[in-house]
C-alpha cells in the first residue's frame, strides 16, 4: 500500500497527526477513572464526587471532537499546497485550545454538562479551549477547501468533509444567534447549541472513514477501477448535510420536530454511505492477507465495529444504554480507520513503524476490547440500565444486569490497553522510529 505523493514538506500534517495522539493521551487518563466508575463492586467506592460526569466530558470532547477533527485537518492538508502562515496559525489555536481542554477539570468548579456531541463544563478555561480548538479547526477547513494535486477522489472527498464542517459551524451560529440563551437553562441551552451541527458533523466523519479504508485497501481498492462512480458515491453521502438549511428553515431550534428531523436524517441519511462503505468492505473480504500488516489489519476492525454500530443504532428504544453501545460502535469503527491510517501515513512524514508486531495486535485488542464493550452496555440496555449514570445509580439489582455491565466494565479496560498500545507504537516511531526519506 502506497501512501499519499509528497508534493510539499510534511510538517503540517505531521503536526496534526500528532495532536490527535496527544488528545488521545489525555482522553486515555481519564478512561480508567469511566470504566472504575460504571463498573459494579467499584463505582460505589471511588471518593471523588461527580468524578464520571466530569471525566466524562472531557474524555468524549478529546477522544472524539479533538481526534477525529485533528486527524481530518491531517487529511485535508495532504497533497495540498502549502501556506505556512495559515498553517501554523491554525495549528497553534488548535494546540492551545486542546491543552486548556486538557487541564479545564481541575481548574475551577463548573458542573459537567452532559449535553449530546459536545458535552462542556461550566468553566471560562474550557469554554475558551474549546473556541480556540474550533477556530483552528476552521481554519484549516477553509484551506481544505482548495483542490488537491492528488486523485479526483481523495481531492472530492477531503473537500467534502471540510465544506461539511464549516456548515456545522454555520449551523451552531444560527443557533447561538436564534436562542434566547439568558431565558434557557444551561443543559437545554447547550444541548440546542449542539444538535445540530453535532449530527451534520457525523457526515465529515463518515466522509473520512471512507477516505481511509480507500488508502487503506491501497491497490485493491475499487476506487481505482471506477474512479467516476466511485466520486458519484461520494457525493451520495453528502446529500443529508445539503438537507440541514431545510430542517432550519422548517422548524423552531428548540421545537420537538427540529430534534426529531436531526436524528432522523441522522439515522437514514446515514445509509448514503453504506453503498460506498459497502464496495470497499466488499472489496477487503474478497481479498487475501486480510491481517497481513497493521493498516490492513486496522481496516478489518473498523469495518466490523462500524458494522456493528451501524446495526445496534436500529434497535434503540428508550433512553438507555443501547445508545452509547451503538454511538461507540461507529466512533470505534472510525477511530481504527484513522489509527491504521495513521500507521500507513508514517513513512510520508519519514518515520518508520516500530513494534510491527505489537501494532499489528493493536488493533485487535482494541477493536476486541471494544466489542465486549459494546455487547455488555446493548445487553445491559435490553434490561433498562440507563445511560449517563454511574454507580448506584445504574440499579443493577439482578443478576443480567451485573453481568452485561460487568461484561462492559471488562471490554472497557481492554480497549484501554488497546489505546495504550496505539499510543506507545505511535510516541515509539515518531520520536525513536529513526527518520526515513519521506516517500513519494
């Protein structure tokens, strides 16, 4: 498999690539203190008060909106012409914002907002994190838009994602702009903020998921054969980001039928992308050396986590803890995508893989680890344990209930060490890898 042609230094993207690791650094010493609270025998005895809703949030903004977005502005700016200045400007508003995220938990005494897609704290020093991140981010969107001296299809679909997440913007400014936000409760307030630039930012995610099983399949691709329908598919799963404005324009921001019209298009536009993700997938089983390497390997757990999240999002009914058990499927099913992307993308910066056959098995104990996970919260869901509670709160007072969550807490800390290892591997080849050539 072939990385992306070098046409201009690597440094920015680099740079991205290793702020999305660092993010998941943070966000991974925060796991433990999760999987300890929502585990039965330990929650009930972990001292620190309201210690999982605050973990909480800040684990979710690090692991999710800052990986996921970094590793995009990554993606946006290969193959792209460079400018320094916009570059670095973006990168360093990014990396401000991401380490006062980091440290907002212990800095002040704000409650933890458990608002859906971006949870916050009630404290300046996240609020101003968070600001920072996304105008860098931005940023660096607005130079993505640019065509890339790339392939039509890696070129449409980087554009695509970067146009979806600056009308994620554009939509969270109409909201910010529309609400009476002295009259409304912080939770409500900051959950209308959010609904719906959060749902019409998972079209970006979706659009990158494709991008990287593209590169990951390398020359098995089918991309390559049909370049035109490949682009035509592409531009199908775009389609729901084009149908928010109607959704404004139709409803009240703070109407029942503006959140039920966001999680429908969220449920059913979501499909636009399964004939796309279908051929690729397709394409990956059809093919021998399925787990030859790390990347390859990666993409096979990606597809199954993406497929399972994809499937559990059909059987939610009611409040309960069947919706994070899918929201954790597709977000793991991403997170392997751009974590074998990210090992494929290492000699492009001229840094070799270390540890190949730890990251080969990385992967596998993440994305594993992240089943049990999955299964034990869809399990535990069947039996009514809520979401967003810990401890006691979970009343797990029958036997079913203590296994599934058991079930979970144990896929919890698998993943983690799954986690742990994609960071050692990553940390050990770009910082002892030894330099390479930068390939082209």
């Amino acid at each position: 498999m072939n990385p992306p042609s070098d046409h201009h230094p690597r440094t920015g993207p680099r740079a991205w690539l290793v702020l999305g690791v660092y993010a998941l650094i943070a966000a991974g010493a925060l796991a433990l203190l999760l999987v300890a609270a929502r585990s039965p025998g330990i929650g009930e005895r972990l001292p620190w008060p309201d210690v999982f809703h605050t973990a909480l949030v800040v684990h979710v903004d690090l692991s999710v909106l800052v990986w996921f977005l970094a590793f995009s502005a990554l993606l946006w700016s290969l193959d792209r012409p460079a400018s320094p200045l916009p570059t670095w400007l973006s990168l360093g508003l990014a990396w401000a914002g991401t380490l006062l995220l980091s440290i907002s938990p212990f800095v002040g005494d704000g409650p933890p907002l458990q608002n859906n897609y971006v949870p916050v704290l009630l404290r300046p020093l996240f609020h101003a994190g968070l600001g920072l991140f996304a105008l860098g981010i931005l940023m660096q969107a607005l130079l993505g838009l640019r065509r890339a001296d790339t392939e039509p299809f890696r070129s449409l679909t980087t554009r695509l994602s970067a146009l979806t997440v600056l009308v994620a913007a554009l939509l969270f400014l109409h909201a910010f702009l529309v609400l009476d936000n002295e009259a409304l409760p912080a939770a409500a307030r900051f959950e209308y903020l959010f609904w719906s630039s959060g749902h019409v930012l998972q079209f970006s995610h979706g659009l990158m998921l494709l991008l990287c099983w593209h590169l990951l399949l390398g020359p098995d691709s089918p991309v390559h054969a049909r370049p035109a329908l490949s682009n035509r598919l592409a531009m199908l799963a775009f389609i729901p980001v084009l149908a928010a404005p109607l959704i404004e324009w139709r409803h009240a921001i703070d109407s029942a039928a503006y959140r039920l019209e966001y999680t429908q298009l969220m449920r059913f536009g979501g499909l636009l992308l399964a004939p796309l993700g279908a051929w690729l997938a397709w394409r990956y089983l059809a093919r021998p050396g399925r787990f030859r390497d790390a990347p390859r390997t990666a993409l096979g757990m990606s597809i199954l986590l993406f497929a399972a999240g994809g499937v559990l999002g059909f059987l939610i009914h009611g409040a309960n803890v069947v919706i994070p058990a899918h929201y954790h499927g597709s977000i793991v099913g991403v997170t392997l995508a751009f974590m074998g992307t990210a090992y494929l993308l290492l000699p492009t910066f001229g840094h070799r893989l270390v540890l190949t056959r730890l990251a080969r098995w990385q992967p596998v104990v993440y994305g594993g680890g992240q089943l049990l996970h999955i299964a034990g919260l869809a399990w535990s869901g069947g039996y009514g344990v809520q979401r967003k509670v810990a401890g006691g709160a979970q009343a797990l007072d029958t036997l079913e209930k203590t296994i599934a969550m058991g079930l979970m807490g144990l896929g919890g800390l698998i993943a983690v060490i799954g986690g742990l290892l994609f960071v050692v591997v990553m940390v050990g080849s770009l910082a002892r890898g030894g330099k390479l050539e930068a390939r082209s």
